[in-house]
C-alpha cells in the first residue's frame, strides 16, 4: 500500500499535467496567424496572413486576388509622407478623386500627357504629397501659391493654402502639378513655356473643371 505522502505526490503530479495542458489550449487560439491588409503597387488592395515562412512563399508565389470586384483603378488613393494638416488632407484625397476620374475618363483630359510620353493615372498614381519645410513654406508658399512641384520630381508640397480650396479646384490644381511631375516647365523658371495661369486654364478646358 502507498504512503499518503507519496499518493499526494501522484494526484499533484496528475494536476499539474492537466493545467499545462489546459493552459496550452487556452494560449491556442492566440498563437493563429493574424489578418493583416495591404496594397500591392499595382493598386490592388489584398487580404493577407502573417503565418509560417512556408505558407508565405506559397502564397507569393499565388496570384494576389483583389477584396472586391471593383475596377482596380478605383483603388488608387494619393500617397503622402509626412503629416498635412486637417484641412490639406481632407482637399487631398476629395480633389484627388476627382482628378483621377478626369484623366481616367476624359480622353482631352488625359491627352496632356500624351506629350511626355506618360499618362495622367500614371503620373497621379507615382506621385507624393507632403507638407513643406517651414523655409518653404515662408519663400514659396506667397503671392497665393497653393502648391509647388519641381519638374521632373514625383514629390508635390501642399502649402497651407491648398486647405482653403474647394473640391474642384483641388482637383485642377493636382492636375497641374502631375503635369510638372511628367517633365511640363513653367514661366518664368524656363523661357517660352506656359506660365501657371495659362497651365491651369489649359486644364480647366482640357479636363471640364
């Protein structure tokens, strides 16, 4: 027969087995891969998993599906580094949907491109918009400058101006800097090119804003 000691040490042991293993189907469900959203560069926006190494590369290696059946250009939503005021961002992303259906739909709209061998999808779709540096803000952003972009450059800066702009104007004015980002010039800063307010007229005909 056992001693009540050494059967105390049994029933104890038998607990103690039973609570690991109660404690590893409690941590179960944690330990599952956790749902995550992402935008591949085409636009598409994709449901993946974070999960093991293995299951990753098979599903690199599988066709990304996109979350709907929408057209994938409707996907595409400005890219911003930075932080933009309230009121930058909120003109940013309304004026920037309005645009991307100019150039979209438009064929005279999307014709002004044509030129730098590039389309006005494309050119939005690249571009960055970001707030600029305070020195920027106190040289350039005078005289009502909204927005400036270096030719050639895919970073556009919003000044704080560009908050005080409706939708369509907005609009018109993302238009005009995407046309900076193909390689258009402007007067003064080159000789014989159009200056801004001839730019955006020609936008505003071309694109009906």
């Amino acid at each position: 027969m056992s001693s009540f000691p050494s059967m105390r040490r049994r029933i104890l042991r038998v607990e103690r087995n039973t609570l690991i293993g109660i404690g590893l189907l409690a941590l179960a469900p944690t330990m599952a891969p956790t749902p995550a959203c992402g935008e591949n560069p085409a636009g598409e926006s994709t449901r993946v998993t974070q999960s093991h190494r293995a299951l990753a590369g098979a599903r690199r290696a599988a066709p990304l599906q996109p979350v709907s059946n929408e057209p994938i250009s409707l996907k595409i939503a400005p890219h911003t580094s930075g932080p933009l005021t309230t009121r930058s961002a909120r003109n940013l992303f309304m004026g920037f949907s309005v645009a991307l259906d100019m150039v979209r739909e438009k064929p005279s709209c999307n014709a002004l491109f044509e030129p730098f061998a590039t389309s006005g999808v494309e050119e939005m779709k690249t571009s960055f918009y970001v707030a600029p540096t305070v020195g920027e803000r106190r040289e350039l952003c005078i005289g009502g400058v909204t927005a400036f972009t270096q030719v050639g450059s895919r970073v556009t800066r919003l000044c704080p101006s560009f908050g005080d702009l409706d939708r369509e104007a907005a609009a018109l004015l993302l238009i005009h800097e995407a046309l900076h980002s193909a390689g258009m010039p402007e007067s003064p800063s080159t000789a014989g090119a159009l200056t801004p307010s001839e730019i955006s007229r020609l936008v505003k005909n071309a694109c009906g804003l």
